[in-house]
C-alpha cells in the first residue's frame, strides 16, 4: 500500500526533490566579465614584477593614485586604447587605480 504525504509532510518531500542554494543575497560574480578581470590581474602582475607584491598598498599619498587614473583617462578619452608601456587598456589601468583608492577609503587612509 503506497503512502500518501498531505500538506507540510509533502511540501518537505517536494523541496528533497527540487535543487535548493539559498544564494539569492550573494554576489553574481558570474556578471564580471573574465578577461577585464585577467587584465587586471596583468596589470597588477606587472607592478608586482616592476616594484614589489602589494607594494601599491605602502603609498602614503592617495593622490598618486588619483593622478594615475586621470593620467589613464585622459589617455582613453584622447583615443588612445593601450598604454604604451604595459600593453593593457588604458581602461584596465584606470580600473586598477579605482581599485587602488577603493581600498585606501576602506581603511580609512
């Protein structure tokens, strides 16, 4: 004789049978695009190369930073795709510079 489950009873046996990921407040980091992320990372990469790994952190003058990304977006709004010397988008550099200032603010520098 098969058993029949009625209200809550089937509701839980419906759920054990449906995928479930309560991810619904999380991040879609599927929505960043992989190679602006990548070139990023080159960029980054290269400083690391360049300076020293996290270097960029130990800057007691933000506005360097903020020079850097204005020195980039000029170059872009100028029609200049690539920075010379990296080979990377202007863009991406600007990115990185933001991100740069993102994490001073974040500290409070």
């Amino acid at each position: 004789m098969e058993t029949k489950l009625t209200g809550h009873a089937k509701t839980m046996a419906e759920k054990h049978n449906e995928f479930i990921k309560y991810d619904t407040n999380k991040p879609m980091m599927s929505l960043l695009e992989p190679d602006f992320i990548e070139d990023m990372a080159k960029v980054l990469t290269m400083g690391a190369k360049k300076y020293s790994k996290d270097n960029w952190k130990k800057c007691e003058d933000k506005s360097r930073y903020e020079d850097a990304m204005y020195r980039h977006m000029n170059e872009y709004l100028k029609g200049k795709v690539y920075d010379m010397e990296s080979k990377l988008p202007h863009l991406t550099h600007v990115a990185v510079n933001a991100m740069f200032l993102q994490y001073f603010r974040d500290i409070g520098k």
